[in-house]
C-alpha cells in the first residue's frame, strides 16, 4: 500500500476522534450547557447531518482543484471550528460549528476515499478501504478513550482543543505525502464522466441498495455507540471511569472488524455480509437485554465493535464498487450513506433514551439492523456476482 494511504489515514484519525469522541463527552456537555442529555447527542446528528450534505456538495466542486490543496484547505478549516468550539459558551454555536467542522470532515473524506481507490489495483478498493478507516478505528481504540479521560480530567473543552491540534501533524503529513499531481488528481482533471454522467449512477439499483444498507448499518451503530455512556453508567450502573474502557473495547474491535473486511470484502463480500450481519443483530439483541450486568456488557460492546465495522465497511466498500462508473463522486455516495445513517441514528437514539430507558437506543440498533438483513437477503445474489466480477477483473 502507497505511503500516501497511511498518511490520509493519520488525518482520518483526527478527524474520526472528533466524530467519535462525544460518545464520551454528552452528560459533561448538557450539564456544562444546560441542555438534556438527548439533546447534547443531537450534536451527533449535527455532525453527520453536516456530513450529508457536505460529501456531494465539496465532491462537485472540487472536481477540478488540485487533490492536495482540497485535503490541506479541509482540514484547516475543520481545526478552526474545534477552536471556536472550545471557546463557546452557547450550545447553539457548538452546533454550528459541528456543521461546519463536518462538512470539511466531508469534503476530506469523499476526495480521500476517491484518491485512496486510484492509489491501488481495481481489485484492491476494499484493502485501501481498510488502510484508510484504520484513521477512525484506532481514533475509537486510542483517540476517543483518551478524549473522554482528558475531557474528566479538564473538562470537555480540553478535548476539543486537543482535536485542534492533532490536526497539526495531519496537514504536515497531507504537505509532506500528497504530491500536488498524483496520478488520482491527474484522473481527475483530465477528461473522465461528467458530473451530470456520475450523478445519474445514483438511479443504478446496486448503488442504490448499498447506500440504503450501508445507512442503516451505521445508523445503528451511531445509535448505540453515541449513547454507550448512560449505558454504562446507568444501566449497567457503573462508574463514570468505566466509560473509556468501553469505547477502548468497542474501538478494538472495530479495528479488528475493518481490517478483517479489507481481507474478504473485495472477493467475499457475500460471505462476509451473509455471516456477519445475523451477528451483528442478534448482539445488540443481546446487548440490550443483557447491559446490566458489567461484565456481558463489556463483552458484548467489543464483539459489536468487531461486527458492526465488518458489516458497515464491507456495505460501503460495495458502494464504491457499484460507484466504479462515478470516479470522483463515488466517494461522497460512500460519505453520504455512512452519515444518513450517523444523522438518523442518534436522533432516534435521543428519541428512545427520553421515552423509554437508558438501553433505548440499543434497541433503535437492533431494529435498524433488522431491516438491514431483511433487505440484505435479496441482494446477496448480486452481491455474489459482482464479487465474481472482481476476481475476473483481478
């Protein structure tokens, strides 16, 4: 893998840490803004709402500017909305500035993972993949964890200046590992579909069942995950102290799950969505009936980190595939189904956390996981043909 993968992924990593890191960060923020704990979650559908709409957006206009500029201009600009962040005493600008942070976040991610696939083989789009959300995984192993022991420690805030300067290291790798004219930026200034071409692949029923599965995949795993620490400390009825050990567990495991579908999506997207996904609902089935008892929970929250990211990673390595025809718009399609499902899931999670229980968002989880399976069996067929085709190819 090119050396150039490794360094989008150290920016991935600051990023994930900040689209991750309020996971452990919610109770402090309501209670430091004087909001309710469902609401401080919506700052996670703000994050992905700004996502959303950032992905395409950002993707169409930075068809023609130059790879290297579009990342570095991303991520300044994502590092001064942590600035202003850590500085707000209104909830409401802490909002928009999650909006603003997640649309550069957005426009980072779609022209990384439209570089990433053209840094690699045709057949090799899943394993870039992995390479590049290793970022994320190892900001839920390492970065997250430690944003919730520095926001105990020092407050919220802390971490968020924290983010701000991890992004410096992440623009110096981009200045430093992205050369302005890489083979991927040549492709995609020069000649290749029309915009007008690539948005008409959003009609393909492929791409289009990839998204929507991709959606609710994650849509569940934002749901559980944003509200893993009233979870912990209120079902499970344990120590505020046991919440970065959680999401420590849960980031092992998606960084084992990322890495084992970079191994097996390309070739064997069918076996792998066909075993992992059953597991995957019948863990937050298990989780939430079973999340007052500590230690069930600690290791039900590490197997669904191993599940959740198979199955997400392997659905929008497949959206990348089914997006083949879509070079530069491809991976805003692949952005966008991530984060209707980051949008939608926490919403629904604050929705179930005030009219039922602290386990209420997990049981949004199950059900958003559920209807992904029943939509998944149909396709399973494609899926395994398109899977052929790549062996082919390769």
């Amino acid at each position: 893998m090119p050396l150039a993968l490794y360094l989008l992924a150290l920016a991935v990593f600051a990023m994930g840490t900040s689209e991750f890191m309020l996971a452990g960060l919610v109770p402090d923020i309501a209670s430091d803004l004087d909001v309710s704990v469902g609401t401080a979650g919506l700052l996670t559908s703000a994050f992905a709402v700004g996502m959303i709409a950032g992905a395409p957006v950002m993707a169409a206009f930075a068809r023609q500017w130059p790879a290297r500029a579009t990342l570095l201009g991303c991520v300044v600009v994502f590092a001064l909305c942590h600035i202003v962040a850590a500085i707000t005493p209104d909830f409401s600008v802490l909002f928009a500035t999650r909006v603003v942070a997640a649309v550069a976040h957005a426009g980072f991610l779609a022209v990384a993972l439209s570089t990433a696939t053209r840094l690699v083989a045709t057949d090799q789009k899943g394993r870039a993949l992995a390479v590049l959300l290793s970022g994320t995984t190892i900001a839920t192993v390492a970065g997250v964890p430690a944003g919730a022991l520095l926001g105990t420690a020092l407050g919220w805030r802390a971490t968020f200046w924290a983010v701000a300067l991890l992004c410096i290291p992440a623009a110096l790798g981009i200045l430093t590992g992205v050369r302005p004219r890489t083979k991927a930026a040549t492709e995609r200034t020069e000649g290749g579909a029309s915009l007008s071409f690539e948005l008409a692949q959003l009609r393909t029923a492929p791409l289009i069942i990839a998204m929507v599965l991709g959606a609710l995949v994650n849509g569940g795993t934002f749901a559980a995950f944003t509200f893993l620490a009233p979870v912990v400390t209120g079902t499970a009825g344990l120590d505020e102290a046991w919440v970065p050990l959680s999401l420590v567990l849960f980031g092992i495991g998606s960084f084992v799950g990322v890495t084992a579908a970079g191994r097996l999506s390309d070739r064997h997207a069918r076996v792998t969505l066909g075993a992992a996904t059953p597991v995957l609902l019948l863990g937050w089935l298990a989780l939430a009936l079973l999340a007052a008892h500590p230690v069930l929970l600690m290791i039900l929250v590490l197997v669904q980190g191993v599940s959740a990211f198979a199955v997400g990673s392997t659905l929008i390595t497949r959206v990348l595939y089914a997006a083949s025809e879509a070079p530069t718009m491809g991976g805003s399609y692949a952005t966008a189904a991530l984060n209707v499902g980051a949008a939608a899931g926490p919403a629904i999670g604050a929705v179930a956390l005030s009219g039922s229980s602290d386990s209420g968002p997990v049981w949004v989880a199950a059900t958003l996981t559920g209807i992904a399976l029943i939509m998944l069996l149909p396709s399973l067929r494609l899926i395994a043909s398109q899977s052929r085709t790549v062996e082919v190819v390769g």
